[in-house]
C-alpha cells in the first residue's frame, strides 16, 4: 500500500478520517525480522539528543526533523518523518509554542494529536 509516497504493509496502518496511522515500531520491528523487505522501504534516520540542559529550553529535535524531511525532499528524496505526540514544553514562562509546532514548522492536523 502507499501512504503518501511511501509503501507501508496495510497491517502497519489505521484510517482516521482523511489522514492515515502509521504505527512506526511495528513496522521497523516487521522490517528487522525480515531483512530481505529492507531495501524495499527504505532506511531509518533517528534524530535523538541528550536531556536537554535547563538554560537550553530543549535541543530543537522536532523542528531538526521537520527541517531534514523538507530538504530531503527539495533534493527529491521520498522522505517522512514520525513525530511523537509533542508536549507543551514551558509555557508558563512563555519560552515554548504549542503543541504542535508553531510558526512555520507546525505539524499537519494538530486536533488528531
């Protein structure tokens, strides 16, 4: 099946609405025990980072995600990303957006999350 531009086995998917689920673990687990399917979807990218120091306010792990997905794809590859459902951060004080992204790296359909 394709989601978007990528080949996703359907078991590894759920409609809601107009946008699709994909449950990412299942399927790099699926993948792991199957090697011979690797070449066929492509290759895995973690973005990751040590605990964000207190004067940091975070490392930018998300917008960082976002940004290598948009230049991957300017360059023409079939690029995706999978983004945990984002916190709100420090708001109280002001430092953080929303939840889902704000300005211009925000997450599509930010009332599913």
């Amino acid at each position: 099946m394709k989601v978007g531009n990528m080949s996703i086995l359907d078991s590894f998917t759920t409609q809601f609405g107009l946008v699709k689920k994909i449950d990412a673990f299942g399927f790099l687990d699926y993948l792991k025990k199957n090697p011979s399917e690797q070449k066929k979807h492509g290759k895995v990218l973690l973005v990751t980072a040590d605990t964000p120091l207190k004067a940091s306010r975070g490392e930018g792990k998300t917008t960082t995600t976002i940004a290598l997905v948009d230049a991957l794809r300017e360059r023409g590859v079939d690029a995706a990303a999978v983004l945990r459902q984002p916190s709100m951060g420090i708001t109280a004080a002001g430092s953080k957006g929303g939840a889902s992204g704000g300005g211009k790296s925000s997450l599509s359909h930010p009332e599913l999350i």
